[in-house]
C-alpha cells in the first residue's frame, strides 16, 4: 500500500512539473481552447495589474498559445492596456496565431517609453526566439483593437546610448516607436485595427511575403501607414487613410503589390503623397535585388493632399542603386484624384517644391488609364524628377495615358516650366528625352496650362481637348458620366438631360465588358470606364479595331480591322473624311503606304446604332533609325584611339563615303521636290 502511495504521489509530482511547464504560474485560471482571453479587470485568464507594462501579460498569453496545441487565439478584453516594452508574436506551422480585440480595446504605449529607433510596439518573433520550439515566423494575424502610440505625450528616445528630445509630430519619420514593426515573416494579415498616434510608421513590414493589410482606420500616424520594403506580395485595400508626414501607402523596392479601394486624404497642410511607389534597388547590395513589374494601384479615391495624390519614382545613386527601366511597370486605374498638389507654403523643401500634381511619375513605365484627375495643382499628371541628385535611369520608359479626365488643372507658384508662366497643365515632362508618351483616348477640361506641355506624344490618337466632361456633380465630387439613358447616383438608376461625350469614348482595344449591358461596345473615358457603374448608353455596334496600333514605323505595314459584333459590316476611309455605308467595305488587310495614312473606320449592323468612329494614324518613317546609326558610327570611332593610324584612316573614309552618299541621296530628293 505504501509503495502504491508513494507512486502516486512521484505521479502527481511529476504531471504538476509538466503542467507547470506547459501551463505557466502566471495564468489565473485554465484557459478554454482555442481562446485565450487577456483583461485588466480580473476577468481574464491572464491579468494585466494595472501598470505600465501589461505587454507582460499579453506576452505570457502568446507564448501560452505558441506552446499548446488546440489553441489559437489570444483575445484582449474591452481596457486600455499600457505597455512599455514591445509584444512579440508568431505563428503555428499548421494553425494561423490571432492577436485580437474587442470594441473598447486600446493597447498604448506608456508616456515614460524611451525606445531605440527601428522598435516596434508590435514586432515578430525573431529566428532566435523560435529556435528550438513549434513556432514559426509569420502565420499570424492582428485584428480588432486600438494601437495607440501616444505620440502627443512621448518625448524621449534613445539615440545611440544619449536620449534625445522628441517633439510630436515635428520629429516624426525618423524611425521611432512604429506601431507594427515585422521583418522576414510570411502570411501576415493585419484588419480592423485603428492605429493612430505613431511617430513612424503605422505598419513596417520588410523582405516579408503575402501581406494582406485591409479594412483599418488609419490616423495621424508619424510616417506612412504602410511601408512595404523588399517584400512580395502586399495588398492593403478598404482603408481609411489620414496622411500627417508621409504617405497613406508606401511600396519600395517591392513586387506583386495591388493598393485598392482605399480613401486617403490629410490632415490640414500636412503629410506627403497619398501613395507612393518607389524603386530604389540595389543590384550590389546584400539584401537583393527587386524587380517592380507587377504593381496596381486601382479605385481608390485620394484627396486633398499637399503634393501628389500619387508618386511614383525610380532613383538611383549608382551603382549600389543602379536597374534596368525594363524591370519598372505600374499599372494605375478607376482612381478619383482631386484636390492635390496644391501646397504652394513658403517652408517647401527644396526636394519636395515639384513634387505637385494629380499623378506625379518618373523611372518607370506605366499605364495609367480610366482616371479622374480633377482639381489638382501643377499638372493633371507631372513627369517629374524627385532630386538631381538621385535621378532615374536614363530609360527610356514608355508612358501610356488612356481614357482618363483631367480637368480644372490649376496654378502651382512652385512649379512652371519657364519665366512667369503660370502651371496647371495636363500633363507636364520636365525630363527631356528619358520617356517615350502614348495620349490616347483621354478628356482634357478646362486646365489653366497647355494641355501638353514639354512633349509631343508619339501618338495622340481620339483625344476630346475643351471638352465638359459633363460630370454628375464635381462641386461634391460625384464623378459619374451624365446620360440620358441612365447614370448610376449610389442607390438607383437616374436619367439626366444630357450625355457626357466620354460615354463609349475610349480607346477601342480597351476592354468594356464590365459595363452594364446596354452600352455602345466600348468603353467610357473615366474611373468608372469598364466598371458597373459606367454611365449607359444607346446599343451600338463594338467600334473596329486595328491589329496595328496607332504610330511610326520604318517600313510599309498592312493593318487589319476587326469587330466584336458579329455580323457586323466595317466601312473606312483613307483620305481623312468620315466613314460612311458610301465608303470602303473592308474586306482584306489594308496596306500603310509612305509617309503617313489615317484611317477611318465604322461598324454598322442592323438593328442597332452605329460603332464611334475610330481614327488610326500611321507615319512610315525611314529616317527613324538614323540617330541609332550616327550614334554606332559615333561609338565606332570612340573606339579607335588605340588602334592604328592605318585603321583609324580606313575608318575615317568608311564614313566620308557614307556621309557623301547620303549628301547625294539628299541632293536627289530636294531635286525631286521640286
């Protein structure tokens, strides 16, 4: 009997040390799987005391969670939890780990902190802290709570080992207290948090992959909102944005990014730019290499906002900075920009005085299309270089800007293209010959500058200049088209007095299919162009299309002209005048002759309306590879100080002779001119 007691009693013994293990002191009661709750009124099954370091608590509680199977989440009762050191958090390999809270919730950083720069009041565990245990770097989510840096009241911090002086908002940006800091950790997934009072950024996340950041009230944070570094795949979308210091949402040196449905603006004459796509990269340097040939930037509505609405800019300070303009592309839609740009104070820095526009842009290739840009300051979109000091590479880059309205373009005392000319162009390129423009298809209205400043576009094909796009109410920012068949106000279908001239005016190869059925087989110029809630418009015939786009060529071409409508009859013109059932039926490939031909083109069908007539204009160009050639030549003979006197003589009268063929072939020509 002894012996069985004393047994048992080793038993029991032992099953309290591994309780003790696996359920540590501190916990105040058995938590229930999966949910471990965290309360500051005794109610919990982890109690923070009432001090300034209730990270502890909801530290026990993660760690708790990490360390038992079956359990997953970590709850946070309705309090204000005060914390003076950072709360760390991981994942499960196969159970996603939830920090969560509850309405009434607050997590706030103590007045008292002094904190290092680049420390987080949230961070990911690092390697070292999951070393040896089931716990992985990422996995998890954040969700449902109050993250308060409590700026107003912080006002110290450690630079090196001095503290120094803070003095929110005036020092922010300098990477101090981010709220949510998270560095190389996957599936990371932060909603329904409101985060304010940051003197950095809201949420940091660097060479980290798949970030889903969406559905959050973001205000008054001291830098960016979001700030994506080296990562892949990041999507933040439904947020509410207010910018202070920087920029709403932020992408450097990032790939595979889609910023969506979210409504940004400012605080006062404060922050930066509402969104800002940024290629900085670094072929050199240790922590890799990132394309950025995958971004979208589509249906957010960004608003008064001092500089641009959007920013997009390639830099490079070579040659740990140096990329190729091929490893750029940006893809810009469905957005509402108005009102920014606008700040003409006279403490601008100096970097920042051109930084004005609806859209401004350099060192990438973009397509930028179905925009409104309404009301900005400068330029509807601003071809502009950040500093000379970093530029981009030298490129080129392509810039295509289709179907989009720029409108009301106004006055920015800080930026003109020469003397006392006033701004407020629609699209204005102050960097010579580093990008190549397609303007096609927009609506340009009543903008106080030339509606192309600086440039001649490559091609300039179906453009509307002076021309009211008839919006449903710009005064309140309604920017839906005005029709007479139907125009969606948010609740119902109206019928307005008159039809917008954007309505089936956009490019004809630009896909519609997500307008409402009764629409004229292209798309509307605008944000809501191939939308739902595209304006309606009469039946119409699909307008042809041509398999060769608008532009210069070296050589003669055939073209061919294709309809979606089935059945329908396509007739053209040559020679400038409008198509009618009198023209040319098209029935075989057209051929594009020197020097220039511009066709005209109309579907017709029975039963419905007539396609819009499109325009395709073609210039045959011989002389296009000439400056590729004077330049080999030109290389060719840089190349020649080492060689041979023999050589370079040879050369040299290689090139007399091409030089005096092509004065004779000129001669020739002007004879026949005349």
């Amino acid at each position: 009997m002894k012996r069985n007691v004393k047994c048992f009693l080793s038993a029991a013994v032992i099953l309290v040390m591994m309780l003790t293990c696996i359920l540590p002191a501190y916990a105040d009661s058995t938590p229930t799987a999966p949910i471990v709750y965290v309360a500051t009124d005794g109610s919990g099954d982890f109690n923070c005391d009432g001090g300034d370091n209730d990270q502890v608590e909801i530290q026990q509680a993660i760690d708790f969670v990490l360390a038992n199977k079956g359990y997953t989440t970590i709850h946070l009762k309705a309090g204000t939890y005060v914390i003076d050191d950072t709360i760390y958090i991981a994942g499960k390999k196969d159970e996603k780990v939830i920090l969560e809270g509850e309405e009434g919730t607050v997590v706030m950083l103590s007045p008292s902190a002094c904190w290092p720069a680049n420390k987080g009041m949230i961070e990911n565990k690092t390697a070292a802290m999951v070393s040896g245990t089931d716990a992985i770097l990422g996995n998890f989510v954040i969700r449902g709570f109050k993250l308060d840096g409590n700026g107003p009241n912080i006002k110290q911090a450690l630079s090196g080992s001095n503290v120094i002086a803070i003095d929110y908002p005036n020092t922010n940006g300098k990477n101090y207290y981010n709220l949510i800091y998270l560095q190389t950790c996957n599936d990371i997934e932060v909603y329904n948090m409101y985060l304010t009072h940051g003197c950095n950024d809201g949420l940091q996340v660097k060479t980290c992959t798949n970030v889903e950041y969406h559905d959050n009230i973001i205000d008054e944070i001291g830098h960016d909102g979001l700030y994506a570094y080296k990562c892949d795949y990041v999507n933040a979308y439904n947020n509410l944005i207010y910018i202070q210091t920087n920029s709403g949402l932020r992408a450097s040196s990032t790939n595979h990014v889609k910023f969506y449905n979210n409504v940004i603006s400012a605080i006062g004459n404060k922050g930066g730019p509402g969104i800002e796509i940024q290629k900085e990269n670094c072929i050199n340097n240790a922590n890799g290499y990132h394309q950025m040939t995958d971004i979208e930037v589509f249906n957010n509505v960004i608003y008064d906002v001092k500089y641009a609405g959007i920013w997009i800019f390639g830099n490079a300070t070579a040659p740990q900075y140096q990329f190729q303009p091929e490893d750029t592309f940006v893809h810009v839609y469905n957005n509402i920009i108005y009102n920014c740009g606008y700040y003409e104070g006279a403490n601008d820095a100096a970097s920042n005085i051109g930084l004005k526009g609806g859209i401004v842009i350099d060192g990438f290739n973009a397509l930028i299309e179905n925009n409104v840009i309404d009301g900005c300051g400068a330029a509807g979109i601003n071809v502009h270089e950040w500093l000379s000091t970093r530029p981009s590479e030298p490129g080129p880059y392509t810039l295509t800007i289709r179907n989009n309205i720029i409108s009301n373009t106004k006055n920015n005392s800080l930026v003109k293209a020469s003397g006392d000319e006033e701004s407020g162009y629609g699209i204005y390129y102050e960097l010579g010959k580093r990008h190549d423009f397609i303007v096609e298809y927009n609506c340009f209205y009543n903008n106080n500058g030339a509606d192309f400043k600086n440039f001649t576009p490559v091609s300039a094909t179906g453009n509307l200049f002076d021309t009211d796009p008839c919006f449903a109410d710009p005064e309140n920012h309604d920017y839906h088209l005005k029709s007479q068949l139907g125009r969606w106000n948010g609740t119902e279908w109206v019928i307005d007095d008159v039809t917008s001239p954007c309505i089936d005016a956009g490019a004809p190869d630009s896909d519609y299919t997500n307008e409402p059925a009764d629409n004229g087989g292209r798309i509307n110029i605008g944000a809501y162009g191939n939308t739902a809630e595209a304006s309606l418009s009469v039946k119409r015939a699909a307008a042809p299309v041509a398999s060769l786009p608008s532009g210069t060529y070296e050589e003669p071409l055939t073209t061919t002209l294709t309809t979606v409508t089935e059945g329908a009859v396509i007739y053209y013109t040559t020679d400038g005048t409008e198509p009618t059932t009198e023209s040319m039926v098209y029935t075989e490939p057209i051929k594009i002759e020197p020097f220039k031909t511009v066709i005209k083109a109309v579907a017709y069908k029975e039963g419905v309306f007539p396609s819009n007539v499109v325009t395709y204009e073609y210039i045959i160009d011989p002389t296009v590879g000439l400056d590729e050639m004077v330049d080999q030549i030109q290389e060719l003979m840089g190349n020649l100080e080492d060689e041979s006197a023999y050589k370079q003589i040879v050369v040299y009268k290689i090139i007399r002779q091409i030089t005096e063929v092509f004065n004779k072939l000129l001669d020739a020509m002007k004879a026949i001119i005349k």
